[in-house]
C-alpha cells in the first residue's frame, strides 16, 4: 500500500507525506513471505496509518470510462514485474482521458491541470511484460477519482485520487 497526501502544503512545508509497506516476496513462488526477525524491528514505524481498503463495487450511477495499456520494458523494475509507481501513471493517464471525454462531472478541461491533493494506492496482485491490462475510472464523490487496474478480470490494484 502507497498513501501519498499533499493537501494544504506551502512554500517551505515537506511537500509529499508518504507511506509505503514493504511485503517480502519469494522469488520462485512470487508469493508474501514471513519479513524475519531484522525486518520485524523495523514494523513499529509501519503500524498505526493503515488506511480502510478501497472500494471494489463500481456504483451503478457513476459513469465509467476504460482504458488498455500493454506493460513495456521499461516498466519492469528488478523484481520482474511492473513497478509500483507505474500504475500511478497508468491512472493518471487514463484519468487524463477519461476528463477528456467529460467522464468527471466536477473535473472540466485538462486534467494535467490539476492538483493532486492526497491518493492511495492498494497493491494486490502483480503485472508483468506483455501482460495487457485494462484501467477503469469514475467519479466516486466529488473530486474523488477512483480506478481499478485489471489483467483478465483478476484486480491487480485499486486507487483512491482527491483532487
């Protein structure tokens, strides 16, 4: 999980609040393994800012918009899979669109435009070269974006964007 918010920051404040939990992976299983002792003294500058995990269910009001993305090189970081911060810009791209084609009724114009207040971002499974995966978007309440990354219905993340 990746929580970045930057709401309220002015000149000479840290610009990006961020956490990041780490999830030891077995390379041959591609599967969580236990973090070991030298990792566990580590944890208790993990705990206490877990977020609710976002919403699965698309409302039925909402309008959504879909985009396709086919996962390049120079998206595969050491672990041979997509890295993390790229399935921010896969959100960001396609929200670029989906603004674009008047999906968000509180976004007009060029999404480019805006500010990024805070998003979240919910790890679920992995992505890797050539896999070909599909982004949706809608407004959940007003500037709140929300996106699904999908691999053949299988979610590999969900994000919450406030802008």
């Amino acid at each position: 999980m990746l929580t970045m918010n930057n709401e309220g920051k002015e000149a000479g404040d840290v610009l990006v609040d961020s956490l990041i939990k780490a999830v030891r992976m077995n390379p041959q299983t591609r599967q969580p393994m236990s973090l070991g002792e030298d990792m566990l003294q580590l944890r208790p500058f993990c705990d206490g800012a877990d977020v609710e995990r976002a919403e699965t269910a698309l409302d039925d009001a909402a309008k959504k918009f879909v985009h396709q993305f086919v996962v390049v090189k120079s998206q595969i970081d050491f672990n041979k899979h997509v890295n993390q911060s790229i399935y921010l810009s896969f959100c960001e791209d396609t929200a670029s669109l989906a603004a674009s084609n008047g999906i968000y009724p509180s976004v007009k114009g060029d999404f480019d435009e805006e500010n990024i207040k805070s998003f979240t971002v919910y790890y679920e499974n992995e992505c890797k070269l050539g896999d070909t995966i599909h982004v949706e978007t809608w407004e959940a309440a007003p500037r709140q974006l929300k996106f699904r990354v999908l691999k053949d219905g299988k979610v590999l993340c969900f994000v919450i964007m406030t802008l």
